[in-house]
C-alpha cells in the first residue's frame, strides 16, 4: 500500500477498534499515567483520543482524575503544589501536548478538590505561607518561588475572604514578632495578592504594615528625645 492508504488504514482501525471502548481506556491508562508520572502513558490516551476526535472526554476524564487524587492527598498543601507543578509543567506539556482543553480540566479538577474545603484549605494556604516567610532560608530567588507557588493555589481558592482573616492573624503574629518589618517577602506576597484580587483586598494587610512601622518610627523618636 501506499504510505498515504497505509495512514487512513491505521487511522480507521483505531477508530472501530478503540472508538466504543475509548472511556475505559482512557480510565486505565490515566490511572497509571498520572498517579505514575508517566508522561509517555498520557501522550499514547493523547494521540488515541485525537484518532478519534474525543478530546472533550478525555479532558472530562483527566478533571475527575485529578480532582480525586487532589482530595485523596486531602489538599495538603505541600504535596498539592508538588501535584499541581507535575501537573502543569511535565504531564500536560510533555504527555498532553499543551493542549488548552486539557489544561482547563487540570484547573477544573484542581479548584473542585480545593472548594470543597474552602476554609480549612484557606487556613492551610496561610499557614503554608506563614511557615515560609518565617523561615531562615534567606536565597532571594527561591523564596519567591516559594511564595508564588503557595499563593498559586489561592488563585484558585473561592472563599479569598477566609483566606484574608487567617493570613492577616499570622501577619500580626509575625509584626508583633518582628518577623516581618522590612521583610519584603512579606510585601511580595501581598503585591501578588493585589495582583489577582485588587488593591481593596490588600489595603487592610498594608494598612497593618503602616501602622506597625509607624509605632517603631515613634517609639524610636521618643526614645531619642
């Protein structure tokens, strides 16, 4: 045959052979593909959904897929930012192609598992950032990174007030500390908070950044005079 037929002939087995048991496969192979990093796996469920002109259910099938190892790994936050990185970075590149369908249903998937605990997750996400700003780490580069990846998960939180009041609590504890008067990984985080939810979500959390240095600047003066 010619390489031309030889093509439309592989093309149109797969098509009868696969088309009827497409969801099961895609199932199966999603299962070991990505609990298994395996992105030679997603890119075989890839290039046989695009055989047959089934993105769409693939993309619905990779939704519930993350959505339910997110919630099995009880949106911890450490291991969620792992999940989510592997995620975005080497299975949909590397095993989806990039494609936008699919990279929407790893959204989906993801703020449905995190909605569903809104405001222990909220808390988490706080804590989480609250252990970094404290720590002693001081490489510039990677706390940032740090922070951008935690605040990652905030952008796709729903209930951004809880978040608010549980990371204001940590940032009076950090001020009263002293942990965080000219710390700019403090202001990073809150430049990326405004960033995504305006300047009257961050106004409050600034204001506390003003009063605190305003009290220092006070009781300094009063202590000179």
């Amino acid at each position: 045959f010619p390489e031309s037929m030889e093509v439309v002939l592989s093309t149109t087995v797969k098509k009868c052979l696969i088309g009827d048991r497409l969801g099961v496969l895609c199932g199966s192979l999603l299962a070991g593909g990505i609990d298994n990093h395996d992105t030679a796996v997603c890119e075989q469920v890839y290039e046989l959904c695009a055989v047959n002109e089934n993105i769409p259910q693939l993309a619905s099938a990779i939704m519930e897929k993350v959505k339910a190892t997110c919630v099995k790994l009880q949106v911890v936050i450490p291991e969620t930012i792992a999940f989510k990185d592997t995620l975005e970075t080497r299975i949909l590149c590397d095993g989806f192609k990039g494609d936008p369908q699919i990279s929407t249903a790893i959204k989906e998937g993801l703020e449905a598992a995190i909605n569903q605990r809104t405001l222990q997750v909220a808390e988490q996400i706080a804590q989480h950032l609250h252990k970094i700003l404290t720590s002693a780490v001081t490489d510039v580069d990677g706390k940032k990174t740090e922070i951008t990846k935690g605040l990652s998960l905030f952008r796709l939180l729903q209930g951004k007030e809880s978040f608010e009041v549980f990371y204001k609590q940590f940032l009076a504890e950090r001020l009263l500390r002293k942990q965080s008067i000219g710390n700019d990984f403090g202001h990073f985080a809150i430049e990326v908070m405004r960033e995504e939810c305006g300047a009257a979500f961050t106004s409050r959390m600034e204001g506390m950044f003003r009063d605190t240095s305003n009290s220092r600047d006070t009781q300094s003066a009063f202590q000179k005079s």
